[in-house]
C-alpha cells in the first residue's frame, strides 16, 4: 500500500478528516479494481458511480441519511449548480461515515461536470470518514491527490492470473500473456479468456495443460476496447496511424512518414498524451496493442504509402530501412542491394544471426548469379539459430560445384540433425568421397550422438589425414571419445587442441567439450558454472544451437548437485531456444530432461507427461542415444514409483532400452543401461536376473575409463540386487561403499540418496527421519518421498500435521486448489493462531466475495463451506455461533510457532496468507533462522532468502541471508544476493555499502 492509499485508510479509520485521491493511467490497467480493492481493504462500503453521471442522479444512489437538516433536502432539488446543492450532496455522503465513493472515468465528464467534481472533492476532503475515490485516463485536475496505476510486472501479471484461475497455472503461461498484454489487468484476463476458449489452456481437474498458439491473435474484446479509445484521438489520428508504422521511430522520422512538420507534430503528441494515448515527451504508444489494432485497420494502400515514406526517410541506415521493403513494394534488385548493405551493418555490429536471416532474403530476391553464394553465406551464419531454414540455404549453396567443399560439413551435419543418418547419407551420396566428406560425416554422427559411429569412420583415416583435419572434426572427436567412455583419451586429444591457435568458435566448441569432461570427473560445480558461462557467449554470438545444449548439460549437472529449482530454469532455456530453432529431437531431449527434474522433486505425474510426451517424438525420430536416454528415465521413473503396475511398466522399458543400447555398440550406454534395468528387475523381485544384470554392468564398466558416477550407480544395482534374494548384510557392504564413492566425488546430495537405502535395510528411522526432513527443506521431493516411504509414512498421518501453509498449500498431502477454498481454509487458521474462536461469517462473506450483494455473498459462501466439506471431511470446518472456525485440523505452521524447527518451512507462504498471519510466521522464521545460523548456516540462509524474497526492502532478512551466506561459504550466491538487493534499494533511495562485508560490520 503506498502513502497516498495509506492517507486514505487513515482518514477512514480514524474519522478526524476526509480523503481525495485520484488514480490514473491508461484504459484497462486496474484504476478502478485499485479503488475498489482499497476501499475493501479499508472495510468501508463502496458506492460506485459514472463521472458522467449528472450530480442531480447522485442522491438517489445512497440512502436517505439519518436526521438531515432540511435545507439539505431543498438544496439537493437544486443540484448540480444551485446555491449550497454541492454541500448539501457532501453532507448527504458524509452521514454516511465510514463511506467510500468511487467516481469512475473523470475523463469522460463535461468540463462543468469535472469542475464541479473537484468542487464536491475539496468539500469531501474536509468531511470526517469519507474517501473520494477519482479515476480518469487523462492528467490529474487541478491540485488533486494522485497516484499512477502502473502496468504489472511479470510477477504482477502471474499473481492477477492465479487469482483468476488458481495458484498451479504452468509458468510459461504467465510469461507468454505478459509478454502480450504488457501488464494491463483487463487485457491479461481477455487473454486468459481466449486461451481457455480456444483449448490452448485447459484443466483434466487436477492441473492445468499448456499449448502456446501458433499465432499471437487479438482477442476480439481488446480489440473492439482499443478501437473505440482511439476514436478518441479524432483529428490526430493521421498522425496516430504513422506511428504505428514507425512507433520507436525519433520525431523526425515519424513526422517525415506523417507527412507533417515537427511542430505541428508536437502539438499532436501533447494532446494524445494528454488523452492517454501516448505517454512521454517524444510520444510512445501508452500500449503496443495500439500499433497492432491502427495497423490492421488502415488500408493497404496507405500501409503502402506509410512504408515507402520510412524506406526513405531511414535511406542512411539500412538496418531500419529494411524493414519497409516489403510493405513499400521495392524492387527486387533494389531490395537484394540493400539487404546486403544492411547484413554488413548487422556483422559489424556482432549480431550475427540477424545478418544470417538479412542475406536469407537477399537470396531470395537477388539475381540468379549471387544466390547460392549468398545463401551459403546465411547458411553459416544461421546454423546456429534457425535450423530449417540454415539447411535449406546450405541445400541451395552446394547446388553450386565453386561452394560445395566449404558448404558441405555445414549441410552434412544440419541434414543429420534434421532427418537423422538417412538424410546424411543421402546428403554425401550426392558427393564426391574424400577429406571433405569424411570429415563432415564425423561431424554429423557425432552431432546426433552417434559417437560409436563418429570414432569408427575416424579410425578407418590415416595418421596424415588425422593431422590434415579440422579443429571441428578433431573436437568432435574428442566428444565422441568422451561418449564411449574413454576419458583420458579425450583429456589429451583435448589439451592438444586447445594448445593451437584458435578462432573464438573453435574456442567456444573446445570449452563445450571441457564442460562434458569436467562432467565425467564428478566435477560438476566446475560444469555447471563453465556451462553457463560458455552459454551466455555462445548467445551472444548467435549460436543458438551450441548454447541450447549447454543450458541442457548445466540442467543435468546442476541436478547431481541436487539445485533443482536451479536446474529447471536452465532446461527451460534450452527448452525455449529448441522450440524456436525448430529442432524436434532436441527439444524432445529436453523435455526429457525437464521430466528427469519432475521426478527428483517428487512431482511423479509432471514426470510422467514429459517423458511421455518426449518418447512419442523421440520414438520417430533418427538418433538412438536420444531415445535410449529417455527410455532409461521412464524405467527408473516406473522402478520409484508406488503405483499400480509401475513394476511391469519398468520391466517394459528396461527391456526395450537393453536392445537397443545392445543394438547402439557403445559400452558407456549400455552400462548405464544395463544397472537402471538391475533395478526394474530388484524391484519386481527378480532377484537373480538383477544381480546377473548388475554384474555385466560391473564387468563393462570394467573397460571405460574409471568414472565414479558409473562405478556408484553400479554398486547400487548391485545392492538391490541382493536385497532382493534376501542377502542384506552383503547388500549394506555394497550401499556402503557406493556412498563413500558418492560422497567423495559425487557430492551431498547423491550420497544422501543412498544413505536412505542403507537407513531403510538398518531400520533406522532416525535417519530416514532426519534425512526426510533435509530433502523436504532443500525441495528435493524424490528424496523425501523415499524416505518417508521407508519409514511406512505417507506424507501426512491423520493426528499429525494435516494442513500445511508453509510452502505450497496442502491438505492431507494434496494441492489446495480455487481461490475461495485456499482463502477460507488460511482466514480461519489465522484465527485460531490469533487467538480468536470464530471468523463471522459477513468478515469472511466479504473477504472472499468483495462487491457482492450481502445475501449473495453470504449464500456463496455457505456453498463454499459446504464443498470444503465434501472434499476433505465434515471436521475440517466447525460450524460457531457466529461464523466458522478451523476444526481438528493440526497445522505446520502451529507445530513450528511451538518448535521452530527450519524444516517444517518447504517455500513461500501462499499467496492468499493474511498480512496478520504472514507477519507473525515471517517474524518466527526470522528469529528460528537467527537460532539456527551458527549450526546450519545453508539453512539459515534458505530462510532469510524466503523471507527477503517476500520483501526486498526487509533488511533484516538480507542481513540474515548474506551472514548465512558467508558463513556457509556459499560466496558465488552471496555476491549476487547482495547485488541484487543494492539494486533493489538504491530504487527507493536506500543506499547499501558497495561491499557485503561493510553492509555486514554496518549492521553488526
């Protein structure tokens, strides 16, 4: 709540003085939904009204007030201007105190009705307990209180779409109607509207399914509103329409496409600001929907007229003057010339991949003489962001015998990662044999990972070929070398290479190699922090293609570390970047891995459907390695889980993944294949067929290179292996020794994962107790699963903790969904912690139905209590004398205020928490994380991040995080907290140390 809305509950509360304030900003942007929600909040009755309403209507919309003088009755039949009408209708309005009224769209009112609206709002000012509400697009009148109704950020934009459709909306929905509404609340719901209408959004009752549209279409609704707003600019709507054909043009240029001078265009834009059309001094559209809807109203010709008018005021720079070409209708000659000129500019500029898709067009246009050498030239340029379209151009350029060596290692390898080995041989079918397509048939095997095939065609080269090869042909050598398992071979074919000369993309592919060889010596921090790094260069040169699979990698390290949270939003990168390169089988691999995630947290359905949705791709698609992945991930995800016939589907793909490592050739694979089917076998009780598995995994993995990952993961199969021909102390010694390998060279959390197994074979509940308790803090939902299964627990016992509110919001261990239950069930916790028996059911009546009539709001809320009631038993709600209280339902976060143990906090408090409950749990954690710091520090600072995540401008909690921090030694982490919350600070004048170790002896 900012200060003038904090002026406004005041007045309302304390009744020594009345209150003004007049909210603007641009149509649909939540003016009114801010009043109401004020007055809401304040606790006073709303009485709405149009600023064109005439003020003679005004007193039949209250009701009579109690005692009125009678000259206020006279004077009211002289409204709007007679003598005294205007206080007459304050004081009318004031006996109602504590009163709000709201005055919707000022804009629209006569100037006399304005003037005598800021008339009656200096008299209401003065009024005790009245608050005058006053929205308008335009400029605030006269000395009027105001506040700004700013469009949502992201997080704004997610909040108002939990609201509408419940807290498990997947997060690329948020993003994708952000992205289109711009933060605008009336158009973020027409969007949600559209997509729930149009299927791309739908709910099977337990969550919620995403598929983005293929074309971002104006909902109907938006675009009839934006239309008549901009009726509104009138004469200037010339000017309006040229805008939208150059709307982050300079005023120059757009007064040049208006066909105007800059004066006159000058007074244009004041008047559209001043209408709300536009904002800031050099006259923006206050929203970019405006542009889309000007522009696909105007006609074809003027369109025309608008983009030859920009071609040639933009003739001096053709990285803008191209976008004009095609609407302008220029020649094509013309066109290729200037296409050309612009890609230079582009190259000059480091934008690559913009150059690539510049000389695209140019082929398509130019003479028949340059196309396939410019095609070749956006080949290269466009291998890495556009993977259709590359192999298409380099198609085109190998047509020309002068191109076809250079060309032909690019084509080779975007034919095998488009159609897989057959589009590759019948690709190098076409040419010639020699050093050319030797070396770009490596390149594409390995590119598809075929790493076995990659090393026998090299194997079949002399030692002067070798020599004569390619950094890119040797680098993929080394990969292939690493593929198969043959580690230190590929260190020094490494080493070797990064001792020459090098361009910066040979560097880049070198450290992608570095970053898997890192990968195989258990150093995964190393990986995950080189994979990033390497990324984020690999974007900013435009190559898509190689940071895509390095944001893929950093996920699968990052999960060893057990960084989930972390490790999705690395997928995800690589997840975006595959779907936007149209890269099938990529994107498929990703999206296995995004399911692996799911799994490691425990979201077993979420894993389901990703590797499902995965495998039916991968299952048609050239590139075994890709499918076998995904067929090892579905058989450990069946081997976890409880569910019916889990143990068959296990078997199922187990099996099917050993033919076809068996088939594949390569040792490293089929290790790893042949211990996660041990397991399907250990766990469907064939314990002699998992032992015989796990031995020929041990005896393979015996002619790689040692790899402490595969020598664990072997000792496991082994383990359960024998657990299940009952050899339990020989299955201990095994678990043993693979947790001692995990932990020296895998890291904590894997050797925690098989420190359940052995807790579970010793019965110690204490461990699995503790261990439970560790993964549920750190997020890590598999490894929590699986100890509280070995304890014989569900998550939740009846009698133990059933409603939980620290974290995600669950009850009896399931999801919480719709807004009205999760309200009702966190208003009536929040009474008992307060120490109060009931919530009344009109507090309650208006709290989950704001604005409704009283006895709909009273029924509504009877119907709610009721469902509640249905679905999770008739205790969970107690009926009282005057409303409802919370029945004997334990909560966490009643066992936490009375043993502040950290674990029981599993994230942020929902959404809907009260501010008097979500004060009192966030000062408990504050003061349970201050207790906690000096014997766990990592989790003192997960609790400071949660709280300070809550509030940025908490200094208690960043000073509590970045202690933490430092004394867990977690200094990458620290620095960017810290950072961050100097930026965070600095923009509400509060300014930090520049060093975390200053801001630390400050504060101390």
């Amino acid at each position: 709540m900012v200060i003038e809305e904090q002026a406004v509950v005041r007045a309302l509360r304390n009744r020594r003085q009345g209150a003004v304030l007049a909210y603007h900003g641009p149509a649909g942007v939540g003016k009114t939904h801010a009043a109401h929600d004020l007055l809401r909040r304040a606790g006073v009755r709303a009485h709405a009204l149009s600023a064109t309403l005439p003020l003679a209507d005004w007193p039949a919309r209250f009701p009579a007030g109690r005692a009125l003088p009678g000259w206020i009755q006279a004077a009211l039949r002289r409204l709007p201007d007679g003598d005294g009408a205007l206080s007459a209708l304050a004081a009318l309005i004031a006996s109602h105190a504590p009163v709000g009224v709201i005055v919707d769209d000022l804009h629209d009112a006569s100037p006399a009705q304005a003037q005598a609206l800021t008339t009656l709002a200096g008299l209401l000012a003065r009024a005790r307990g009245v608050a005058l509400l006053l929205t308008t697009r335009h400029a605030v009148p006269g000395d009027l209180p105001a506040y700004e109704i700013c469009p949502l950020d992201e997080a704004g934009t997610a909040a108002l779409c939990a609201t509408e459709l419940g807290p498990h909306l997947p997060p690329e929905v948020c993003h994708w109607v952000h992205a289109r509404a711009h933060g605008n609340p009336l158009f973020t719901l027409e969007y949600l509207r559209f997509l729930v209408r149009s299927g791309h959004l739908y709910s099977d009752g337990q969550r919620w399914h995403w598929r983005p549209p293929d074309s971002a279409r104006l909902p109907g609704r938006i675009e009839a509103l934006i239309d008549l707003t901009l009726e509104r600019a009138g004469p200037h709507r010339a000017a309006l329409e040229a805008r939208a054909c150059v709307p982050d043009a300079p005023v120059p240029v757009w007064a040049s496409v208006a066909g105007m001078d800059p004066q006159t265009l000058h007074g244009a834009i004041r008047e559209l600001t001043q209408q709300g059309l536009l904002t800031g001094p050099d006259g923006h559209f206050s929203h970019p929907l405006y542009a889309e809807v000007l522009r696909a109203h105007d006609s074809p010709q003027h369109l025309r007229t608008l983009a030859g008018r920009a071609l040639e005021a933009y003739r001096d720079d053709p990285l803008r003057a191209v976008d004009f070409l095609d609407a302008a209708g220029t020649p094509p000659e013309v066109a290729a010339q200037l296409l050309e000129r612009a890609a230079g500019d582009a190259q000059n500029r480091s934008q690559g991949a913009h150059a690539g898709t510049l000389l695209a067009r140019a082929s398509d246009v130019a003479p028949p003489a340059r196309r396939a050498a410019l095609a070749g030239q956006a080949a290269l340029l466009l291998q890495g962001s556009d993977l259709p379209r590359a192999l298409a151009l380099a198609t085109r350029a190998l047509a020309d015998p002068a191109l076809a060596a250079s060309t032909l290692p690019l084509a080779a390898t975007l034919s095998a990662r488009s159609g897989g080995r057959a589009a590759l041989e019948a690709l190098l079918d076409t040419q010639p044999p020699g050093p050319h397509a030797d070396g770009a048939r490596i390149l594409a095997l390995q590119g598809i990972g075929d790493h076995a095939g990659a090393l026998s065609h090299w194997d079949t080269l002399d030692a002067d070929e070798h020599a004569a090869a390619s950094v890119p042909v040797r680098s993929a050598v080394a990969m292939a070398l690493l593929g198969t398992g043959r580690r230190y071979d590929a260190a020094r074919a490494l080493d070797t290479l990064l001792a020459e000369s090098l361009s910066e993309p040979e560097r880049q592919r070198l450290l992608g190699v570095q970053v898997m060889l890192l990968y195989h010596q258990g150093e995964y921090r190393a990986a995950a922090d080189l994979a990033g790094a390497t990324a984020l260069d690999m974007q900013a040169a435009g190559n898509a293609v190689g940071a895509s699979a390095l944001w893929h990698n950093r996920a699968a390290f990052l999960r060893m570390l057990g960084e989930l949270d972390a490790a999705m939003d690395s997928v995800t990168r690589a997840l975006d970047a595959r779907r936007l390169l149209g890269d099938a089988r990529g994107y498929a691999s990703s999206l296995g891995m995004r399911g692996e995630l799911h799994l490691e947290r425990g979201e077993l359905d979420l894993a389901e459907d990703a590797l499902s949705e995965a495998h039916s791709v991968l299952t048609y698609q050239d590139g075994a390695h890709f499918l076998l992945n995904n067929l090892g991930m579905l058989t450990s995800l069946y081997t976890l889980s409880a569910a019916p016939l889990s143990g068959e589907l296990a078997l199922h793909h187990a099996r099917r993944a050993l033919r076809l490592a068996r088939d594949l050739g390569n040792p490293q694979l089929l290790t790893e294949t042949l211990a996660d089917a041990s397991r399907a076998y250990a766990r469907a009780g064939q314990g002699e067929e998992a032992l015989d598995l796990a031995a020929q995994a041990q005896t393979l993995a015996g002619t790689l290179s040692a790899d402490p990952r595969i020598q664990s993961r072997n000792a496991v199969a082994r383990a359960l292996a024998l657990d299940a021909l009952g050899r339990r102390t020989e299955a201990l010694d095994a678990l043993r020794a693979a947790e001692a390998v995990a932990r020296e060279h895998l890291g904590t959390y894997e050797a925690d994962r098989i420190a359940v197994d052995i807790a579970r074979l010793s019965a110690d509940r204490a461990t699995l107790t503790r261990l439970a308790a560790q993964f549920e803090a750190g997020g890590q939902g598999l490894g929590a699963l699986l100890a509280r299964r070995a304890l014989g627990d569900a998550p939740v016992q009846p009698g133990e903790v059933r409603l939980r509110v620290l974290g995600p919001l669950e009850l009896d261990g399931v999801p919480v969904r719709g807004d009205v239950r999760r309200t009702l069930l966190l208003r009536v916790l929040e009474a008992r912690l307060l120490g109060r028996t009931e919530v009344t059911r009109l507090d309650l009546a208006d709290d989950l139905y704001p604005g409704r009539p009283e006895a709909q709001a009273l029924g509504a809320l009877k119907q709610a209590v009721a469902a509640l009631r249905a679905a999770s038993g008739h205790e969970v709600i107690m009926t009282t004398a005057g409303g409802y209280a919370l029945g004997d339902v334990p909560s966490d976060a009643e066992a936490f205020l009375s043993t502040p143990d950290l674990a029981h906090w599993r994230g942020a408090l929902p959404p809907e928490t009260g501010e008097a409950l979500r004060g009192a749990l966030h000062a408990a954690l504050l003061r349970a994380a201050r207790a906690a710091l000096p014997e766990d520090p990592a989790a003192a600072a997960r609790a400071g991040r949660l709280l300070w995540d809550d509030d940025v401008l908490d200094e208690d909690a960043l000073a509590l995080t970045v202690d933490a921090l430092r004394q867990s030694g977690n200094h990458r982490s620290l620095t960017r907290v810290y950072r961050a919350a100097r930026e965070h600070l600095a923009g509400v004048g509060v300014i930090l140390p520049e060093r975390w170790q200053d801001y630390l002896d400050h504060r101390s």
